[in-house]
C-alpha cells in the first residue's frame, strides 16, 4: 500500500486500519509475557540454588538461543547469499553514491540480488529503529545507518564460534546429580522461550508502529501542500481523531498549536517524568504463604523482572564505572555516546556504543558495534541479550555512562567483570 496515493478519504480509512493494527500488536506483545519471563526465571531460580553462580554466568548458556537479537532472518540471509554472487551489486554496495539511491539501485537490480534486497527492504525498512512510539524514525528514514549495516553483513564472515555447549557442560557438572534431569528440562524449556522475549516486539509493535508512522507521515505532507500544518512531522503530535479531521477538512488543531507540540515533546525527555506518581511503591509481598506452584511462579516472575530492570549498585571510580557482566569479553574502542536515531549516523563500524537503554529496533544498528554500554537495564534487558547474541562485549545498568563518559573518548570494555574504564 502507497499512502501517498490514496485519496483523503482513503487515507483516513487506512491510517484507521493503521491505528487498529497497532493495537492489536501491542496486545500481542503483551501477551507473549510470561513465555518470555517466567522459564527463564525459573531455571536462574532454581540453578542458582544449586550451585551458587550468579546469574551473569548462568544467562551465558542462553547464547544461540534467540537468533532474531542478532537479525538473523531468512531474508537476511538470501540477500547476503545473493549480492555475494553479484558483481553489480557488489559494486553498487561499496560505492560513494547518495545511500538512499544506493539502496533504490540495489533494489532495481535485474535477477536474484534485486529481489533479494526488495525482500530483506521490505521486511526491516518500516521497522521503528529506537523504541515504540511513531514520533522515532523507521529504518529507510536513515538510509546511511541501514546500508551500513548491509555492508557490514554482507562482508562479515561466519558468526563468532559459540561454545555455549562448553559452559553448558560446565555449569551441569556443578548440579547435584539428583537435579541434572531437571537441570536439562529447565534448561530446554528456557533456551526455548527465551527468543520470545525480543521476537514479540520485532513481529508486531514494532512493526505496526512503523507502518503507522509512514501513513501519518504521508498525511502530513499532504497537509503541509494545503498549508494547514507547518511540517509533515507534526501531524505525529496530533490525536487520532484531530489526524481525521484535519485530512478530512472538518476542523483540528491549528498549524501553530501542532507545531508548539511538537516543540514540547522534542525538548523533553522520559527522564524529565517523576520515577513514580503518587506514594513510593512497596516491597512485593511475601510469597512464602503462597500455595507451592503459585509461589513457584511469582519467584520465577521476580527473578525474570529484577534482571530484566535492574542495575548495578557497585560504586564507581574515578576513571572506572561498574555496571553488570551482561556479555563476556574485554574490548577497547571509541565511546560514541548516542541518545536516539537521530545521532545514529555518527556510529562507524567498531564504536561503543554507549547509550541509555536499547530496545529490539536497535537491532539494525548493533553488527557495527564493538561493545555495548548502557545507563539502565539488568541482564535480562534487550541491550544484554543482543550483546551476549552478536558475541561482544556488554555492560548494562551503569547508571551514569552517558553522563561520565565523553563521547569520541576510548575505553575498555570489560564484559567479564562488568567494568568500563576510561583510557587516557
């Protein structure tokens, strides 16, 4: 579907469809919860009971285990397949062009390099590239930053070896013999699941919220030619209805309204909103009265939670922050310090990327990187799963990396003992 070729009428009825598209996928995210949770935390609880390894060492058998973290996609992979056998494609690849005629000329490719390029474009290419919200650009929005990272994996080699089933092996042998069966169960059922947790907002909000912003965004060049709004962009800041209304002609907001909007949100921040509202939230209650399967489940709910929100507590030092181990290995690189899409752009291949938090749409971006630093986020948070997934280096829940490190300064990266230094 082409919006901008849709009369206005059309265009409402199908950024309608948009919006109710987009609910639903939401609702099927949040349905995916508990697979994505509760036999992950189950297994962290009942194997740290068995053998005292912090979950860091125990989330490391994981590896492997979500392929979607690292963009794996059958699309992905007949592309790479299919420029590789190409010269023309190939050629089109490295050059110096205009990015976005790059990857319109890598689409108009006679043969199986262009179809394969269509097919990988139209499956990430309306994919929100940071978060949830359609005021974030989709990835065709920075041509640059998704050619990029084609080239990349075009040229990359096969994956890192793996040797999940080393550290597997490792830690069954440290399970009392009685528990191994169980061990293996848990295990399996975690290694299962644990895909889940980034594959419900890659297959559907993300997703949705893309082709929703596309629609609006349509509209709001449209509105722009009539000069009702002073910028396609601004439609986004419009409610549904006012959106309606102003493609219909019946009424909504002023031109200068949407536009000071706009201005609020872009100077604004989640770390502008109060932690909480209303009283302190409380301890969770005690399970321990708790029938045995319930407790069972509000104890792997716990686990799962903490990891997945929780950040490190350890004091810092003058040139060392402490975060969590969220990926083994030790690299050294260039801090680029990145506070959305926006500044995408300025990432080259090797940088750390030091950032608030992730979210799966971040996952164009990450075959670039040589490690990964953020502020907030636990060792189940996604920024941990696609490190421990492309094989670098990870260290989460810093607190304060953005605000400690300088952007373009190097550091090492210390994904075994969860340290950042800064280097002279």
């Amino acid at each position: 579907m082409d919006p901008d070729q849709l009369s206005d009428e059309d265009l409402v009825a199908y950024l309608t469809r948009c919006r109710d598209h987009h609910i639903a996928m939401v609702s099927q995210h949040m349905r995916h919860t508990a697979a994505a949770m509760v036999p992950t935390g189950d297994f962290l609880a009942h194997v740290t009971r068995w053998t005292g390894l912090p979950s860091s060492e125990l989330l490391g058998l994981m590896r492997g285990a979500a392929p979607v973290s690292a963009g794996a996609s059958a699309e992905l992979e007949e592309m790479i397949a299919a420029v590789s056998r190409d010269p023309a494609a190939q050629w089109l690849l490295d050059s110096d062009e205009d990015p976005a005629g790059v990857l319109q000329a890598l689409r108009s490719l006679d043969g199986a390099a262009g179809t394969a390029v269509s097919g990988y474009l139209d499956l990430v290419g309306y994919r929100l590239l940071d978060g949830f919200d359609i005021s974030g650009p989709y990835a065709l929005e920075l041509p640059d930053v998704l050619l990029r990272s084609i080239r990349v994996a075009v040229a990359s080699e096969d994956g890192v070896e793996s040797d999940v089933d080393a550290l597997i092996a490792d830690v069954r042998s440290k399970v009392p013999p009685e528990h191994r069966v169980e061990f293996d169960e848990l295990l399996g059922e975690a290694r299962l699941t644990y895909r889940v947790r980034d594959e419900r907002g890659v297959f559907s909000d993300i997703w949705a919220s893309g082709l929703m912003r596309r629609g609006v965004l349509a509209g709001g060049r449209r509105l722009v030619a009539k000069g009702r709004i002073h910028r396609p962009e601004h439609l986004i800041d419009a409610s549904f209805d006012e959106m309606a209304a102003l493609l219909s002609g019946t009424g909504g907001p002023s031109a200068d309204e949407l536009g000071a909007r706009a201005a609020y949100r872009a100077s604004h921040s989640a770390k502008d909103a109060p932690a909480f509202l209303g009283d302190p939230p409380t301890a969770p209650p005690d399970p321990s009265g708790l029938p045995p399967a319930p407790a069972r489940m509000m104890g792997a709910m716990g686990i799962a939670m903490g990891e997945m929100f929780g950040s490190s507590q350890e004091e810092h030092e003058e040139h060392m922050l402490r975060g969590l181990a969220a990926s083994r290995g030790i690299y050294e690189g260039v801090a680029r310090c990145i506070s959305g899409p926006a500044e995408f752009d300025r990432i080259v291949k090797g940088d750390v990327l030091v950032t608030v938090s992730t979210s799966e749409a971040f996952n164009i971006l990450l075959p670039l990187l040589g490690a990964i630093v953020t502020d907030s986020g636990g060792l189940l948070s996604h920024s941990a799963i696609v490190a421990r997934e492309y094989g670098i280096p990870g260290v989460v829940g810093t607190r304060e990396g953005t605000e400690r490190i300088v952007d373009g300064t190097r550091v090492r990266v210390d994904g075994d003992a969860g340290e950042v230094t800064l280097l002279p």
